[in-house]
C-alpha cells in the first residue's frame, strides 16, 4: 500500500516537473522570440531571459538578433565591351521589427532571402552592362597575375 503511494507521489513529481518544464522558455542575448497561437502573434517583445508560454497552445519561436549573411552563388555577365565578368556577392541583414518580419514571411529566412536574390542580380547585371570594364577595374589591376 505504502509503495503504491509513492509511486503515484513520485508519477505526479514527475508530471509536474514536466509540465513547468513545457511551460518556460529562455531568451538569449542573441535571440528574438515571438509567441503565437496557431499563427496569429501573441507577443513579440521578449526581452532576454526566462519566460513562460501555456503548453500545448502556445507555440514560440525565435529567431537571430545578430546581423545575418546570405551568400549567394557566383553569376557570370558580359560587360557593356563584351568581357566575361564573374560576380560574387552577400547580403547582411537583420530583422529590425519581428512582429512585421514575421507577418510577412511566416517566419521562414528563406522567403526573406528570396527579394533580396532577385534585388541584388538584377543589379549587378544592370551595372555590370552599364558601366566600363575599367570602372570595375582599374587598367594596371587587369593585367595584374594576381587577378
């Protein structure tokens, strides 16, 4: 009988612990979370530390503070003089408001990178078509070895 209560002690020790557990969440320095239901925001201005969320309802993400760096694959263009141009390029960005970051990607760094894609080859290959080849480099940097 006595073992039979402990171990039902001990079960409910346990769920408890569980459950408050499932109920908190950290925030890091470095991190800016936001907390939904089902996706509609609930919060977005956690500051960094510990908070809490109900369970099972309340769905939290986060998502880096830092200044992210997108590299992008080399793209090759012709120059206005017809010369081969081989183009390597990032972006660095940020997120500056989540709540909007959010709405307008579901949250997902790979639809927020898909503009800025498009942005940056369309300008290259408008620059690299527009410009002179010695704007890009200068004469003595051409015939350099260590181009």
């Amino acid at each position: 009988m006595m073992q039979n209560r402990m171990l039902y002690v001990l079960l409910a020790l346990v769920a408890v612990i569980l459950l408050v557990r499932a109920s908190l969440f950290t925030v890091s320095e470095g991190q800016l979370a936001i907390k939904s239901i089902g996706g509609e925001i609930v919060d977005s201005n956690y500051q960094p530390g510990l908070h809490f969320r109900i369970p099972l309802v309340n769905e939290v993400s986060r998502y880096d503070r830092r200044i992210l760096t997108q590299m992008y694959p080399s793209e090759h263009f012709l120059t206005r003089e017809q010369e081969q141009l081989n183009v390597d390029f990032y972006v660095k960005w940020r997120i500056l408001n989540l709540r909007r970051y959010y709405e307008a990607t579901g949250g997902t760094e790979e639809v927020a990178n898909a503009p800025w894609e498009r942005r940056s080859r369309t300008a290259s290959r408008a620059s690299s078509r527009s410009a002179p080849c010695s704007r890009w480099f200068p004469r003595n940097a051409r015939n350099s070895p260590m181009r």
